[in-house]
C-alpha cells in the first residue's frame, strides 16, 4: 500500500546530510593524522608545504538540535569550513547520502530511499495499468536483491522468459544490488516501446543470463476464473490486489455461483500483494464478523480492519492455494480465512512479508518507502518472516510450477480437499 503525504524539512534537513560523510571519517585506516602547526595566517603543512588560509564560511546554527544529533549538526559544519575540495560539498549530494546512510543502519529491507527522478515516474501500477514490462517484484529475504514474484500473462516479461524465482542483477548495465523494490520498479519501468535489457541470476543455471525486454502498457486484470474441467467446483486465481481487484472478484464469483459452482479455489500463487483495502473487501465477502487483520505501528498504537457487513459468500466451500511467493495482501488474505476456520490453505510456506509501507514525500522531491507497522492475522500470528504456513503442505518437485508440469498437484489437493468437504467421490482425472 502506497500513500503519498508531505513532510515538509526544515533546519532538520541540515542535521541530516552529514551522516554518510561522518561515517566516511572514522575509516580513515590505521595511519593516525597530523595535525599541522598554525604559524600567522598560513598552516605548515606534514609534507612541508604551506598552505594560506582562506575566509571560512559562516553557517548559521539552527534553532534547536535534537539530542543526540548533535554531533551530525557538528560534522556538517566542519566539512563545509574545512574539506579541502569545496566543490564536493553539495548540500543535495549530502543529503541523499545521509538519508541512505540512516536507511541502511536500519537494516530494514523494505524501507527505502527514492531519489526526485525516480518520484516522476508515475506509481499507477495499482490502478491497474501502467507502462512497463509486466513483473510482480519482491526484495529478496536477505535485502539485498531484487526477486521476481511473477511475470504477468501476457506481457512482455513473460514472452522474453523471464521466470518466478530470477534475481535481477543488473538493469541496463547498471548494478542493482541493494535497490529497494522501488528503485528497480522505477529503473525498469520505461515508455512503451522502449527497451529494457535484464541481468539475471536463475535457478538451476551456472551463469547469469541476459535478457532484452521491449516495454508494452501493462493491462493488469487481477482476477481470472473459470470451472474445473468435470468438476463442480470454480477457481478465482487473484494475481495481485489493485483498486478493481474486488469488482473483478466479486463479479468472477457470481457467475461462478451462477454456472453451479458446488466449492471455490482463490489461487494466491505468486501473488506479491496490494491494496490492503481490496484485501479487506474481498475477505468480507467470506466471512461474518472478527477481524480481517490488525496492525501495530512503532508506538505500539493497533488498528484494527474489521469484517465489513453483509459478504455474499459465507457458506460456500473454499480451498486456498498458496507458495513461497505469495506475499504481503495474499498472506493477510490466507491468514485470515485461515484463523477464522472458513478456508483451508494448501501449498507451500508463504514469503513473510507483513509490514505496512507509506511513500512519504520529501521537501527536495525524492521520497521516504517508509515500514511504519507490522500486520497480524486475527489470532495475532505474526507474518513479517514467517508467512503462513498451509494446512496441508503440497510442493512441487525442485525447479518445477504449476505452470511447468502437466499435473498441479497442489490443484489436485484442493480439489481432494473439496470433494471431501462437499461429499463428493474424488476426481479420476489429474487438474491441470
């Protein structure tokens, strides 16, 4: 979920672009430094030279320093009186490098740093179309790369192979490791048309491979369905939770409802996540009352995301699917139907992202992706590197999907799974 609020800087901004070079001053080796001997106006320099002085700048204090921040108030002011190449003292520059210092102390792999070029690339992909390549991305468990979640039917990055699991190394010959998901999605995203050229790391191969995207306007209907061949039963596959996410859902259910549908799939595979308020609207419609989830923010302030009243879909039988890359609003999902007792979840672990992010707006035009609470399933079960773990386990043999093997076997469980909660004789054909 991305929201966009100002935060306007005032003399703070100045306390902040001195925390990556402070950091750059105690490396400086083993070698301990020579002071030089002041003599009138001039300095007697270690190798003998001298150096004349020059008017020092005056810096103006700020208002008030918050405590402990005072020693980078002190930097800052020391570098622009003293560094000796003047030119690299850009306050701009500073300042950037002080925000991805502070990000990085945090160790958080879901908070980042945008930079104003990459703030005026418009975030439309939740409104359900964008220009682009068509991939869902997650960063990696370790923070340090970007992983894709899943190409999108249909696009472009599905006709150039790219593949649930890659690693993106390099986009346009531009290293990416340590990206945020939001640097690699505003570096890959581009006009229609253009090209983008991919580095990645797959699995199963020895070396890098290099794809060339050329990049379409990405439609991104986030609901498919259909009924299961000789089967009573209808499948909603949810790809990602956007702002027609429910009306897709909703309408996908009715005429699943209509044509005789006696039990329901939600395939939340390689789902990455979403609008949280589509994931509370679409769990509302399976259950009666309870929670959908709650959040607890830094302060220890919780906010609850009730069931909303009057869902259409409360006695149907329901199966979800689910795997390590279902993420963010598909766990939410998952977990919820899964605590209030009203759907089992087959599959394998899920990748345990459940934290709350806001992109709040900078005063110098870049942005903060900013982790700002933790969500919870109803019965208080934590997602944030855990996931949610199925019911029944299910996994594909290594290196295989769905998508890559003639029978789905995790399918093929939730259709044993319904038979057996309708009643039903277990199907003698494999799902495919």
């Amino acid at each position: 979920m991305k929201l966009f609020q100002t935060v306007l800087f005032t003399r703070l901004t100045l306390l902040l672009i001195a925390v990556a070079a402070a950091a750059v001053i105690t490396c400086g080796g083993e070698k301990s430094a020579v002071q030089a001997p002041v003599t009138g106006t001039s300095a007697i320099l270690a190798d003998g030279e001298i150096a004349t002085s020059t008017p020092l700048p005056k810096i103006p204090p700020p208002d008030a320093v918050p405590d402990g921040l005072e020693p980078v108030w002190e930097a800052y002011t020391i570098m622009v009186r003293e560094y000796v190449e003047r030119n690299k003292v850009d306050p701009a520059k500073l300042t950037e490098g002080a925000i991805k210092g502070m990000i990085q102390a945090l160790g958080d792999a879901h908070t980042a740093y945008i930079d104003p070029a990459d703030m005026k690339v418009e975030q439309s992909g939740f409104q359900g179309e964008f220009d682009g390549i068509g991939a869902h991305v997650e960063q990696s468990k370790d923070g340090r790369h970007i992983i894709i979640i899943a190409p999108i039917e249909g696009s472009p990055a599905e006709r150039a192979g790219v593949k649930s699991g890659d690693i993106i190394l390099a986009v346009d010959g531009v290293d990416a490791e340590g990206w945020s998901v939001v640097e690699g999605v505003n570096k890959i995203r581009g006009r229609k048309g253009t090209t983008v050229e991919l580095k990645l790391d797959r699995i199963g191969e020895s070396l890098p491979i290099t794809v060339k995207i050329v990049r379409g306007t990405i439609e991104t209907p986030s609901v498919r369905s259909r009924m299961l061949e000789d089967e009573k039963y209808g499948v909603v596959k949810i790809s990602t939770f956007t702002a027609r996410t429910y009306e897709e859902t909703r309408a996908a259910m009715d005429k699943l409802v209509k044509d005789g549908a006696k039990g329901i799939v939600i395939d939340l595979r390689q789902n990455p996540g979403g609008l949280l308020t589509a994931v509370v609207d679409i769990a509302s419609d399976f259950l009666k009352d309870g929670l959908v989830t709650y959040e607890v923010d830094g302060r220890g302030n919780r906010t609850d995301w009730p069931v909303k009243k009057g869902g259409k879909y409360q006695d149907i039988p329901v199966v979800i699917l689910v795997d390590a890359f279902s993420a963010s609003g598909s766990e939410v999902l998952s977990g919820a139907l899964q605590d209030h007792g009203r759907a089992i979840v087959i599959g394998t672990t899920t990748f345990g992202k459940g934290s709350v992010n806001f992109l709040r707006e900078l005063s110098n035009g870049g942005g903060l992706y900013l982790t700002v609470a933790r969500w919870y399933t109803p019965n208080g079960r934590a997602l944030e590197g855990k996931g949610v773990t199925p019911d029944v386990t299910v996994d594909f043999p290594e290196g295989a999907s769905a998508k890559t093997i003639t029978e789905d076997i995790q399918m093929s469980a939730a259709i044993k799974q319904l038979n057996f909660q309708t009643g039903q004789t277990i199907a003698a054909t494999p799902a495919k």
